[in-house]
C-alpha cells in the first residue's frame, strides 16, 4: 500500500513555516527550554542512580519511571484535553512537573534521596508530563492551520532533539562539575519559560453547543473510537512494538558508557548527545524520505537501519565508533515516531484528537518503559553487549509485522463538518432521556445486494467509533430490497453527539449508502424512546406529555439525517 506523495509531503520551505505563526514560535521555543532541561535532569537521574546502586536493572528503572506514567494515566489525561481547556490543562500539568524536580532539588540538596525515592520522583515527574501531552500535541491544530500540521509535528520533534543533541553533553558537564543537584534545579528553573509562554496565549475556542462529557464516558467514548478505526491500532500496535524493542538503546546507555566505553558521566553525555543531532538530522530530512518512500516502506527502512545501529553499537569499544552508530539510530529513530505520531493526528478528528494522542503515547511510552525494565533485568543475566545484540536481532526482524498490520495511508487530516440541525420531536426529552433506538430503511435493487452489504461494514465502523451501541443490519425476508439499519445510543444526548461526531469522509459513506436506495420515499429515518418494562411509573392521572420541540437550549441547524 503506497502513499500519495502529493497529500502527505511539505516543501522545505514548509517545515519552518509553523514558525510564522506567534503562538507557536512562542511556545515552540519555550518548549525547546523545558525539553533541554528534562534532558539534564535525566542525566542527572540516570547518573545518581549508578553512584548509588550497581544494579542494572535499578539504573534501567529510571527511564521506566519516567515512561510508565504516560502508559497509566495518558488515556484520563486525553479526555481531559478534550473536555478541558487545554492551555489550563497543561498549565496545571506543569506545576505537577515543577513540584516533583523541586522536591527532588531539595532532597538531593540535603542528601536525602535514595535510590526508590529517586523513582518516586521522577515518578511525579513523569506523571506532569504524561498529564500535559495529550493537551500539548492536541493543541498544535489550533496554533496553525490544517496544511501546517505535519511541519509542526515534526518542528515539535525537533525541539526535543535539538535539546537531546546537547541537553545530555550539557547535562554530563553539570554533573561532573556540579553534581546531580545542579542537573535538578536546573530542569525547575527551565519549565518556567513554558509556563509563561502557555501563560499568555490567548487561545480561541467556539463553545459547543452540547456539554460537555463525565470523565468516564469521555474516556469510553476514546477507547470505542480507537477500537473501532483500524488504521489508529495499526499504528499504535506497530509503536508499541518499536518502543519494547527500541527503548533498550535509551534504557542502556548509561551502561554503555560505564561498562562498554569505560566512561563516566561526560562520556554518556556525549553519546546521549550523538544519539539526539541523529534524531534532529532524521527531523531534517523526514521530507524526503517521506517524498520518497510509502510509509511502510519507511517503517521498515528505519527499523533495519536500527538493528544494524544496535548492534554496531554492542560490538563496539571505541567512542567514536560508538557516536557514529548512534547517530545513524538517533536519525532513523527519530523518523519512525514522526510517522507514528502524523499517523495518528491526521487520523483522529478534533473532538477525540486528545485521545487518541493519549492511546499512542501509552502505547509508545508504555512499549519503552516496559521493555526498559526488561533490557535491564537481561543485562543483568547476560551483560549489555549481549542484551543489545538481541535487541538489534528483534528490532531486524521487526518489519515483518509489516505483512501483517501494514502502515495505513496518511492523508489530511478531515475537515470538521458544520453541526447537524437536530431531529424534529414531539414526545419531551431531556438530556437524559434513553435509551434511544435509530432505525434507517433503505430499498436496494437485489443485484446491489452484496455491494451494499459490503459498504453497510465501514458504516458499521464510523457509527460505533462515534457513539452508537448494538449496531446491526437486517433484511426482510418477506421483502428483500427493505434492509434496515439499527443501532442504539444510551441517551438523547449521547445520540445528538454521536450524529455530530461525523467527518467528512465518515458523511461520503452516508451519502454512498443513500445512493443505492432506490424508490419514490427518500431513506427513512425511525428515532424511538425504548421503554422495557418497569421504566416508567406512570400515575393513573398522569398525562402521556408531548412536545413539539427539542432538548432545551439546542439550537437548530441544516442537515437531517
């Protein structure tokens, strides 16, 4: 499956145009601060944690530390940048941040943090940021328009790997000359510059129409839209099984510049360093390779070049060989989240992009800080070079699961459709009214049969990601052109957010169901209030109350169906 190269490539001209847009320069350069201080920090952390205890697995537990947060609470955190507004959002997660590396200051100031402490808060750490993520990548859309994004995507990639390609030399250099306390306070002081920037954005929002979802449902609804969109799990299922594999190389290299190099915390500064100008050279050239290859074919391209990384870096006891190979993995690594993550933020639309965010960073960071953990606890079995040499041998034959679960095609990201204008009622409803019945009655010529079936799956599809329950297709047996379409929604409102929900592409499918009807009467649209037994407790005196309008406080717009 090949990629059309006229949808998913930007001009070089158009990688730095995000940066024409204020806000986004803004924050984007604030953000280049933060990430150069998360970068010292764990420095400092990885580093505290190998004076303190030689144990490999401890010294791997820190990434997972830091990882595992987005894995636990990253899907709560995406229905909270749905619901919330995302600049407060983030704001608050930053605080969590600034609380967890100013205690951490404090304690290793007064030389009070052991090796599970260190954990805890890098812990409280990662949780701040695990909160913030989904708000911050979602929020990108509304800081430049739709034709910018991939461009943003990738300068946010950057950002990161600008800081990575000297935040960890920087980080080496304060370590050794200051010690891990100055890697820590240096990380507090440089969450302030985003906070201010985050600060004064004035962010836009149209209010909706509907209010907004409970948590619990919020978080139901994200997991029933990425259970039900085919190309969000491939892409997230392909991630996971990068970060298992790939997070050895980030989980290990304190070990390798220990054990391997025979280093200390400059030498592991420096290859941390080497890793990140690979990753800002792979954001670099992520156009042409994108220009170039279908997105499978990049996949696959980036992770061979990854286990040849990984193994040159195994084999290897020179520092110089070492760098080198690490910025070859830094590069092709750095190319293989870019396409995970366009993958996925052209593939959700706005009212569940948080989300599905979310979905991919647990499963990205969740891949990472399990495999972390796993690296470690074979390192110290087998030793690092031999813990390295299997991961090269995996991430090798990673792109296998390629025959299975290809790269689904990334296209523009839908356009957010105009709201539906509310059905027409006369029984009185509220919000909570439920649960709600949808019958829709084609007539299809039998020959169109089988090609209308066909088609009623990828309706199937749409509706149950956006909001409908028990969906189901029937015939007549006694008139075989009258097929009919059902499904339910718990309560009126959840049906007049299910309707709503709807993309651009998700209404073509509508439309194209629609044409095979046939008949003088357009398609029939059935709406009821199911009512078993026992739900209503009707008074003898009590009157069967209609109205003839809808939910109070919903306005009316165009469109029927």
């Amino acid at each position: 499956m090949t990629d059309s190269p006229k949808r998913q490539t930007f001009s070089a001209d158009g990688i730095t145009a995000p940066l024409r847009h204020a806000t986004f320069r803004r924050i984007w350069l604030a953000s280049l601060l933060s990430n150069l201080g998360a970068l010292i920090r764990s420095v400092g952390a990885a580093w505290a944690m190998t004076q303190m205890t030689s144990a490999a697995d401890m010294v791997a537990l820190v990434q997972t530390a830091l990882m595992l947060p987005v894995m636990l609470i990253s899907m709560p955190a995406g229905a909270i940048a749905d619901m919330r507004d995302r600049r407060i959002v983030a704001l608050v997660s930053l605080t969590i941040s600034l609380a967890g590396a100013t205690a951490l200051t404090t304690l290793a100031w007064l030389g009070l943090v052991t090796p599970n402490l260190l954990l805890v808060l890098c812990f409280v750490v990662g949780s701040g940021v695990a909160l913030m993520d989904p708000a911050w990548q979602s929020s990108v859309s509304e800081q430049v328009p739709s034709e910018a994004l991939p461009a943003a995507v990738a300068l946010n990639s950057i950002s990161y790997n600008i800081a990575r390609s000297v935040g960890p030399a920087i980080g080496g250099i304060v370590v050794a000359a200051a010690g891990a306390v100055a890697a820590f306070a240096l990380n507090a002081l440089l969450y302030l510059p985003l906070m201010l920037a985050l600060f004064l954005w004035k962010r836009g929002t149209e209010p909706s129409r509907l209010p907004p979802e409970k948590l619990n449902r919020a978080i139901v609804s994200g997991v029933r839209y990425i259970i039900n969109s085919p190309s969000i799990k491939i892409v997230l299922t392909r991630s996971m099984v990068t970060g298992v594999i790939g997070g050895a190389i980030i989980a290990l290299m304190p070990l390798v510049a220990r054990d391997l190099l025979h280093g200390g915390a400059e030498t592991y500064g420096i290859m941390l360093g080497a890793f990140g100008l690979g990753a800002v050279v792979g954001a670099l050239n992520i156009t042409e390779v994108r220009k170039r290859m279908s997105g499978e074919a990049a996949i696959r391209a980036c992770a061979l070049s990854m286990g040849g990384a990984f193994a040159a870096v195994a084999l290897s006891r020179e520092p110089v060989l070492t760098a080198a190979a690490l910025v070859l993995a830094g590069a092709v690594w750095m190319m293989t989240w870019v396409l995970f993550s366009v993958g996925v933020q052209l593939s959700a639309p706005r009212w569940v992009a948080g989300r599905s965010l979310a979905a991919y960073q647990a499963a990205s960071s969740g891949g990472i800080a399990v495999g972390s953990w796993g690296w470690g606890r074979l390192t110290d079995v087998a030793g690092v070079d031999t813990a390295l040499l299997v991961t090269a041998a995996l991430m090798l034959a990673s792109p296998l699961l390629g025959l299975w679960l290809p790269m689904p095609r990334i296209n523009a990201r839908d356009e957010e459709p105009e709201m539906l204008e509310d059905p027409k009622v006369r029984l009185a409803l509220t919000g909570r009214s439920g649960p709600l019945v949808v019958e829709i009655e084609y007539r299809i010529r039998q020959e169109n049969a089988r090609a209308f079936h066909n088609l009623m799956q990828d309706v199937q599809l749409f509706r149950q990601r956006n909001g409908a329950y028990g969906w189901s297709i029937a015939r007549d047996i006694a008139d075989p052109e009258l097929w009919t379409e059902r499904y339910h929604c718990p309560t009126w409102l959840d049906y007049l957010r299910q309707r709503n929900r709807s993309t651009q592409s998700e209404r073509a499918l509508d439309r194209q169901a629609e044409a095979f009807h046939v008949g003088p009467e357009p398609v029939h649209v059935r709406r009821m209030l199911e009512r078993p037994f026992g739900s209503v407790r009707w008074k003898e005196e009590a009157p069967d109350r209609a109205a003839n309008s809808a939910l109070p406080g919903i306005c009316k717009r165009r469109g029927e169906q």
